[in-house]
C-alpha cells in the first residue's frame, strides 16, 4: 500500500512538471516568409495586417499579411504539440522504469540503496535513485543572424546554430541541490561525461552554440560545463559529484567524443527552485 501511494504522489508530480508549462505561456513562433520568426503570446488577421502580442519586446506589433508564413506557423504549433506528446510519453516510461522494471541489485552506493544492473545514467538524491532517460538534441540554425548576414556587404558574422533539447523543463527534476550522478557503461563512457548547464533559448534548452565561418566571434562547439569530481567505484562505474551545489535550473550530462565534440543525445534534468532560468543571448 505504502508503496502504491508513494507511485501515484510521484506520478501527479510529474504530471503537473510536464502539463505547468502550456503553449500559449512559452508562446508561439509566428514564422515570417523570410525563414525568420516572431515569438508572440497570440496573433490575429486584420485586413492586410497581421497584428501580434510580441513576447520579446512585451508589446502589440503588426506586418503585412503578405510577409506571415501561415503554414510555417501552423507547422511549429503541430511540433509544439507533439513534443508535448513526447515527453508525456517519456514521463510515462521513467515511472515504470523506476518502480516496476528496474532491479536495484547492482553497485550499492549506501545500505539498503542500489543501482541497477543495466546500463545508464542515474542520479541519486540522497534518498532515491532516479534513471534518467537519454534526449536527442537537435540543431536549430540562427536565421536571423543568416540573414542580416545576407544582408551586409562583406561576412562580418560566423554562421551560428544552436543544439536545443524540446521544451523549457525537463521530465526529471529534483529538489537537492547536490545531486550525485552514477554512469554504467561497458566502454567506461564515465570518464569522458560533462555535466553542462542549460539556458533558455525560444523555450527550448540550449546545450550548445556552434559558430563557423569567416567573422567576429570563436569558432567551433561553445558550450559551459561545471567541474565534477569523477570516481571508479566498481569495474564500469563511474561516480560523479559536482564541485559546488548546483542552482536551480536545467541541467544535462554528456559524453565527450574525439576532439572535443559532444555526443548530442544526452541525459536532462532540472534542479527545482523558485530562480529564474537564464535566458540565452542572441
């Protein structure tokens, strides 16, 4: 019984994380036939105008019906909306992950407490241990740095995309704010895991900037990470500890590849608290 009522409190919990966040709160990329895009709260047809409550600048606007791509905008509330989808679905398979299928007869990190035999990324909060699920991120390019780009006489700014996880939070949140992390992999991938601190960017979850090209600026994967204290503790595990609490926000664990790259499908969550999240620059 105990354990029934602990599944069905943690389960509302996720529920509310995921459902908290509505469209119309995150907004609405208005796309623009140029290939860029407003965010605004809300847009309506008047006559040749297309009139929009502008989320940047947090004030009324309008531009010629002509210049709106109705079907680029209907597009991105259509993907909106199935990520939505997704990470209710993700949400889903944490919960039966966590309680049901998941044996924790591995590596003990404190008595009674154990990890599981399979392979991944969990994270131990002192008192649970949460398996976090693998995101794939994706690549979203800077159309409007693009195209102001296209419009100078000469390439004074680096071609810039943005590696982006969907949505503003993750499935997974925790309150501690010194969480310690646990890696089981075969290949000892362990050793070569950053811990990196996400931004808001057009409400996803910015991960990176990639910058190339001829321009102002460095080239190449821009990326913060925090330092963590990295431990063998068992033959293909690896423990690692923040150096400093962590504060509230989006987080996500990765993989160093050769040459610095990172391996895009990482492992997200968020620290909960009351902070506000930072907001990438553009």
């Amino acid at each position: 019984m105990a354990t029934r009522i602990m599944r069905t409190r943690l389960w509302a919990i996720f529920l509310g994380l995921i459902v908290c966040v509505p469209m119309s709160a995150a907004g609405i990329k208005l796309y623009l036939k140029d290939g860029t895009y407003q965010l605004v709260k809300t847009f309506k047809v008047e006559g040749n105008r297309v009139r929009y409550y502008s989320l940047e600048r947090g004030d009324w606007e309008e531009v010629p019906k002509s210049l709106v791509d109705f079907s680029a905008t209907r597009r991105g509330e259509e993907q909106e909306k199935a990520a939505e989808r997704r990470i209710l679905e993700q949400a889903r398979r944490i919960e039966h992950q966590r309680f049901d299928s998941i044996p924790a007869t591995g590596y003990q990190i404190k008595p009674g407490i154990g990890l599981p035999t399979t392979e991944g990324v969990y994270l131990f909060d002192g008192t649970v241990v949460w398996p976090l699920v693998q995101s794939a991120a994706k690549v979203e390019r800077d159309r409007r740095r693009l195209a102001l780009s296209l419009a100078l006489p000469a390439p004074l700014l680096k071609d810039r995309t943005w590696v982006v996880l969907e949505g503003a939070k993750a499935s997974v949140r925790v309150a501690t704010r010194r969480p310690i992390f646990f890696i089981e992999a075969t290949d000892n991938w362990g050793t070569k895991a950053v811990l990196i601190p996400l931004k808001i960017l057009h409400h996803n979850r910015l991960v990176e900037t990639i910058q190339t090209g001829i321009g102002v600026g460095k080239s190449g994967e821009l990326r913060r990470t925090i330092p963590l204290e990295q431990t063998q503790v068992a033959p293909g595990i690896y423990r690692l500890k923040p150096i400093e609490p962590l504060q509230p926000g989006q987080y996500a664990i990765g993989e160093l590849m050769p040459g610095g790259k990172l391996n895009t499908d990482v492992w997200d969550f968020g620290i909960a608290g009351t902070s506000r999240l930072p907001s990438a620059s553009r």
